[in-house]
C-alpha cells in the first residue's frame, strides 16, 4: 500500500493572497473525497502551482490571538468580546502572513510506513502528497492511514480464528 492509495485527492487550495476570511470559509466547507465537511488544513499553492505552505485551523487561531499573551499571567483578565473584536481586524489580512511555511511532504509512491514515520517525527496529522513533478496531487490524513491499520487488525484477527 502506497500513499496515493490512501490519499484524499486534491481538491481545494489557497492562494498565499487569499485572505484569512476566505480561507476560513475554504477551510470549513471544503470537500474531503466526495463529501463536503469541512477540513482541518489546506495547502497554499503560488500561481504555478507549487506548494509553499499549509494554513490550518490553528494557525488561524494564533491568528487572533496576539503572541504577547503567551507571556502574561492572565489571572483576572477580561475575555469578554476579544476574540471577535480581533478576529474582525484579522478577516482581510492574507494567508502568506499565518500558514506554515516548513510543510512536510510525502511522494505519492511512499509505503503506509514511511508514512506512519513521518507523521510521527513530525507530529502532523495530514501531509500533502506530491508526484513525481513536485506537484500536489493529494492529501494524506493521519485518519485514513488509522483506519487502515485497524482493517488491518481486523482481518488478521479473522485470519487467526479461521485457522
């Protein structure tokens, strides 16, 4: 088993100029296989296509919240309104300025293993697959790769008690 077997294929992407309010609503109505429920992550391709980044729902969510908070003990401090007061400054600025620009990638002829280590290192939950022109034809999730092992489980269980 390869990658591109268990990959999702391409479907939607962003743009590095996209802004954080479109690329919210991609992220939330995009399609994974044939159903449309949303993703947790997209890769971010320049005009020729090349991958340059991923922008996930937690990079939008450091989106608003301002890194000098990491800092602070917070103990009596009002929440009250600062999400969406922040969020609505954030809503026009662009997707080069929050996506993670170090993407782990995979080769779409890769073995389910290597993929397996590579998620594990890295501690990623999805990886986009290139071809052999460094193009994104998919992405793999950490999900499907699971509900491969567990089938895998299964039959050999079965297997065990047939004998």
């Amino acid at each position: 088993m390869k990658a591109k077997d268990l990959m999702i294929p391409l479907q939607e992407y962003l743009t590095p100029d996209h802004t954080l309010k479109e690329a919210a609503n991609f992220l939330r109505i995009a399609g994974r296989g044939e159903e449309k429920i949303g993703v947790k992550a997209l890769p971010v391709l320049d005009t020729k296509g090349k991958l340059i980044g991923i922008l996930s729902i937690g990079d939008i969510l450091k989106a608003v919240y301002p890194k000098y908070m990491y800092q602070m003990d917070l103990g009596s401090f009002t929440w009250d309104g600062m999400v969406e007061t922040i969020a609505k400054k954030m809503a026009d600025r662009k997707v080069k300025d929050f996506m993670t620009q170090m993407v782990i990638t995979i080769r779409e002829d890769a073995p389910i293993m290597e993929c397996v280590d590579q998620m594990l290192k890295h501690n990623v939950k999805r990886v986009p697959v290139l071809n052999k022109e460094n193009k994104v034809i998919g992405i793999l999730y950490e999900r499907d790769i699971f509900f491969f092992i567990t089938n895998a489980m299964q039959n050999s269980v079965e297997v065990q008690n047939d004998e």
